[in-house]
C-alpha cells in the first residue's frame, strides 16, 4: 500500500507564520534594543539628548528600522557637533576679543621660549607691528639691552614650575609689573608659559614726583632738609667706621633779603636757582648740596684728609659767587658766608655739626660777610649769648626798654643847630647799654625793624613836636628808615598816621635811606620816593660814597641831601683819595641842587676843610654826641639862652658828650 504525504491544514500554516513572525520580531526589538542602547551611549558620550523609549515603541517599528535608528541617531550627532563647533566659535571669539582689549599686555610662550600668542596691547607696549610672531623667539621682539629680558622670568617659571610676580621691571623708558604663570601638559610638565604685562609707568613717574617732594627742593631740585639729615646720618655712620674726617658748610646769602623783598619773590626764586647750580660746580658728585629753606645751603663734604680741603671748597663757592648774576633785565651781586664744622672735632651726630657749622657762619656774617669760619667753642657761647640776645629784642618793644638820643646837626655857615637825627639806643635791664651795630643787625634778621622803625618814627615826631611847643627853632629832626621799612607796601600810609597823630608837620620830618636801599630797585625807588615827597617830607642818601648809586638814577631822585660818610672824612686831610672824593660829591650835589652834610667830624682841621670846599652842614663827636631827649633839650635851651644856637665853641668835654648818648 503506498503512503501519503502528510497535508498542512490552514490553520496549522497560520499558526506557523505567526510563530516566525513572532520570532523575528523578537529578534527585531533585541537588535533594536541594543542599537539604541550603543547609540544612546555614544550620544551620552557626544553630550546629546538620548533617544526616548517612546520613539521605539512598537507603533513606530514599521517605519524606524535599525538602519534608520542608526542614521536618525547619527543625524542627532552631527547636529550637536554643528552647535558645539558654533558655540565654540563664539566662545574663541569672546575669548580672543578679550584677549585683543585686555588692559595689559598677554604673552604666551612654549618651552622653548618661542611665541605662541600675544595680544594687542602686548605689541603695542613694544612697539610691535602686525607681522607674524608666531614661533619667534622671545628675545628677538623685546630688546632691551640694558634690562634683564623676559626670557629670565619665562626661564624660571619653566625650572621652577611656579607662578612669579615682579612688581617693577623697566623696559626701554617704561616700567611694567610682570606676572607669569605656567601650563602644564597631561603629564605635568610646563609646556607653556602666559606673561601677563601691566604698565605702572604712570604710577611710577608718579612716586617718583611723591619723592621728589619729599626728599628734594622743588625751587633748585636740591636735596632737602629731610634727604640732608639721612644723608648725612649714614655718611657719620660710615665715616665712624672708616676713622675718616667729614666736613659740614653752613652756607647763607647776604643781604638777600633785600633783594627778594625790592626786586620781587620771582627774581629772588631764580637768583636762589642760580647759586644753587654755581654751589654744585664747586662740589665732587660724591659730595651733597642741599638747600634747607630760605637762602641757606648745607654742603657736605665726604672725603675731607685736612681742613685744608674743606677751605678749597669754600674759596672756590667765594669766588664763583663774585661774579654778578643776570636775572633780566637785572644785574645782582650777591655773596655767601660760609661756617664750617668737621666731624668728629666739632660733633658726632648731625644735629651738633649743623648747629655749630650754623654758629661759624653767623661768625663770618659778623666778621665782614662773604668769608668762611671754622667753628670754635667760643662761637658756641657767643651763640647762645645771640639767642637770648634775639629773645629779649623781642620783649625789649613792649617792656619800654628802647629810648632815643638825638645828634646835632650844624649849618657851617651859620654855625646854629638847625635840625637832628634820632637814634634809638637799648638799655637792657641786666646787659646794660646795648649798642645799635649788636642789636640792629638782628632786628632786620627777625623783622622786628618794622616794629621797632615805627615807634622810632612815632617816638622822634612826638619829641620834636613837644621842643617846637617849647619854643625851641628847629628845622626838621631826621629818621633813619631800613631796607625792610623802605619796602613795606604801607610806609606812606604809616609815615601820613604818625605824623598825624604826632602833630608833626610833614616839612619838619627828614628821611634817611642808604644807596643800596635805593639800587635794590631804582625804577620802584623813584616811585616811592616821589609819593614821599609829595607827602611833604625831605629826604636825604645816608652814608654817601658806600654804595653803588647809578648818577643817571640819581638825578631822577627827588633827594634833598647828601651825607658823605665818615670813612671819606675820617682821613679827608690825609689821604688824597679821601679828599677828591669828599669835594667831588660836593660838586656834584650842588649841580644837582642838593644840600650837603659832612658825618663824622672830629677834629678842626676836618672841619677847616669842609668850609673851604664850601659844604653845608655837618655832624660829629667835635661839637656834641648824641644826647637822650632831656639832655639834648638843656643843650637847645642854652644855645637859645645864648643868642643865635651857635655850638662852635661847646665841646664834648664841657658837659655835650655823656657815654650814654654815644
């Protein structure tokens, strides 16, 4: 019997396609499965959104194959790389325009020391231009041969592998705070270096101004007292250890005062300049010049051997100050007195050798001016004697201590008494009588003349007023008016309220100014000079022949008497000099309408000549000596007593000549 294959019933055919489809799509959702997890991470490793399980769900099989998961997946990452290489871009940008307009100057080097990058203010603080740096070497775009070069820092930081901060390092004619700072690779090795540059030329120039008010003379550009002190203080120190010698010199102006105050603080301010230069000429640069106020100069001379050393410097700074100065449009002469003090001699610390080197100067002020002096313990003592000197001037006004004497002065032809000059006298309540060539001085030093010229004024007006109401005739009575007096801004207007309140008539006061009072400044001279004389006083040149008057100057001034100075009459019959100057000034002051007044007659054969050279008036010790008030009003009442005030024949030794009043 044949056998029969077997049939396969629809049912059985269904059942087996859905078990292979069934099959497949297991093994469909397992490929899917792992797809999308290796996908997912390599998107989680990218940075990207993993897909979400709902976009493999089993609705969407039929239309999201593996290939398509793959290639949707891969879209996704070339997606995010698009959007991370753009935010990268922009980033770079930001970065690199920070870069570019960063304040300071960035430079990046490898470890070979060759640019890797800079900024722009890094090449414009060298002056760098646009050309290509990159892998350059770093000492051929910063040349400075007189600094260390970057390539020293950038060095360190390679060996050292630490960050370095140096706050000043001068390039060319700038100053820069240099900071720096290594980068290292992944395996730690300094593979680059960053320099950041900051430019503190700004701040620098600016300490270096805050010093120099500190430590300098803004006039002269001079060291300061300041600078001087610590100067001085290491050179003691140093000069201690090396058993050598130091000289200190006191220098102050002479009779600068005067022209600072005549001619204007400008003038004054670059005469000071001028010294100072001249005073530098004449020092070592390893000596200092300082200037520690006013007109005073401090020298200090570090190597001195000898004395003899220190007394070069000071005849070479004597002599360099004899030539005139040229301040236009004036021409001044000015000089210096110089003291001096050694270390250790003299002092041991700088306070002493200041003070005594101080002391020596005001010694050769005494002496003449213009001259130097060592400093010796006898100055010491005449030093502290000056300053209780100045101490009691200054209480010497308000305690009544000052009195007046008045000097005759004779009219040659007549032989009466027609006027006198007032001198203030001091009687010190334990010094005695004081004369005025110690006190004088040291008013005009301390400005107490101002003062004191005032009650001087007020006390001869008052006086002279009270003689004329006791009927005594006298023409006028004479003041001596000082340099600082002369130049005060309110003297007429001071010389208007005395007389008024004196009740003195403007015709009877006489002025009395020295040529250099004059000179200091004719052109401001005249103008003072005629208020004066509109005013209605007199006024008359002091110690004629002294000075330095200009002839063409004056003719211009309204001067109603010239007095020749004793030192021409002292010897006018013996010295022939004496004698051609006398008479010269004579002639020429009767050429010019002016009166004539001989100073320091004492003897008859003086006398005999002024007559026969036809001079006016005259005044000295031959006839009378300066008498206090009440002594000078006996003189007046027995000159009236004997008809016609004739002193010819009155002689100091018959009761005119008391020591107080000399």
């Amino acid at each position: 019997m044949t056998k029969r294959a077997p049939t396969v019933t629809s049912s059985s055919a269904g059942e087996k396609l859905k078990e292979e489809l069934a099959l497949s799509r297991c093994r469909e959702q397992h490929a899917t499965t792992y797809i999308r997890e290796k996908v997912n991470q390599l998107l989680e490793l990218m940075g990207t959104q993993p897909l979400r399980p709902e976009e493999l769900d089993d609705d969407n099989l039929i239309s999201i194959d593996p290939i398509g998961i793959v290639a949707n997946s891969f879209g996704q990452v070339l997606d995010h790389l698009r959007r991370t290489n753009r935010e990268l871009r922009i980033a770079h940008d930001e970065i690199q325009a920070i870069f570019d307009s960063a304040g300071a100057g960035i430079l990046v080097l490898d470890n070979e020391l060759r640019v890797m990058a800079c900024n722009n203010r890094f090449r414009d603080f060298f002056s760098l231009d646009d050309t290509f740096l990159h892998a350059r070497a770093c000492k051929s775009i910063i040349k400075c041969p007189d600094c260390p070069s970057a390539e020293c820092t950038a060095t360190r930081i390679i060996t050292t592998g630490e960050p370095i901060h140096e706050t000043d390092r001068k390039f060319g004619n700038r100053h820069f705070s240099v900071a720096g700072a290594p980068i290292n690779n992944e395996s730690g090795e300094v593979s680059q270096v960053i320099l950041v540059f900051t430019d503190i030329t700004d701040r620098k120039r600016a300490e270096l101004e805050i010093q120099q008010l500190a430590y300098y003379d803004t006039l002269t550009g001079l060291p300061n007292r300041v600078l001087l002190k610590d100067r001085l203080h290491q050179l003691l120190a140093q000069a201690a250890r090396d058993h050598r010698m130091v000289a200190v010199m006191f220098l102050d102006l002479d009779r600068f005062k005067g022209i600072n105050d005549t001619l204007g603080h400008a003038v004054g301010d670059a005469l000071l300049s001028e010294v100072a230069q001249r005073i530098v000429g004449c020092v070592r640069k390893t000596d200092t010049v300082s200037r520690i106020g006013g007109d005073e100069f401090v020298v200090l001379l570090s190597s001195v051997v000898h004395e003899e050393d220190a007394v070069l410097v000071a005849k070479k700074i004597l002599e360099a100050m004899t030539a005139h100065f040229v301040i236009p449009p004036h021409e001044i002469y000015c000089s210096t007195s110089i003291g001096i003090a050694f270390y250790p001699m003299d002092g041991e610390n700088s306070e002493t050798l200041l003070k005594h080197a101080d002391t020596a100067m005001y010694q050769s002020k005494e002496e003449g001016r213009s001259t130097y002096r060592f400093f010796s313990r006898e100055m010491n003592t005449k030093s502290v004697e000056r300053l209780l000197l100045e101490t009691s001037l200054r209480k010497a006004l308000e305690r009544g201590e000052f009195y007046l004497c008045y000097h005759p002065l004779l009219d040659l032809r007549s032989g009466n008494v027609i006027s006198c000059e007032a001198l203030i006298r001091w009687r010190h309540p334990d010094l005695g009588l004081i004369g005025p060539d110690r006190f004088i001085p040291l008013a005009e030093e301390t400005g107490l003349i101002i003062p004191i010229g005032e009650w001087v004024l007020r006390e001869a007006c008052r006086q002279f007023s009270r003689w004329r109401e006791e009927g005594f005739i006298l023409q006028r009575i004479a003041v001596n008016i000082s340099a600082c007096q002369f130049r005060q801004e309110n003297l007429l207007e001071t010389i208007s309220r005395v007389l008024r309140e004196t009740g003195t008539d403007p015709s009877s006061l006489e002025l009395e100014l020295t040529e250099t009072t004059i000179m200091h400044n004719p052109e401001k001279a005249k103008l003072v000079l005629n208020e004066l004389r509109s005013l209605g006083v007199h006024l008359s040149i002091d110690d004629f022949g002294t000075g330095y008057s200009s002839l063409s100057y004056l003719k211009l001034f309204p001067i109603d008497r010239l007095k020749i100075a004793h030192t021409f009459v002292r010897d006018i019959t013996t010295d022939s000099d004496d004698a051609a100057i006398a008479e010269a000034i004579i002639v020429m002051a009767r050429t010019l309408n002016m009166r004539v007044v001989a100073e320091g007659v004492e003897r008859q054969d003086q006398l005999d000549f002024l007559n026969s050279h036809n001079c006016d008036e005259m005044q000295g010790y031959y006839f009378c000596r300066p008498l206090p008030a009440e002594e000078f009003g006996q003189l007046l009442k027995e000159l009236a007593e004997k008809g016609g005030g004739e002193l010819f024949k009155i002689r100091p030794g018959e009761g005119w000549g008391t020591n107080e009043g000399s």
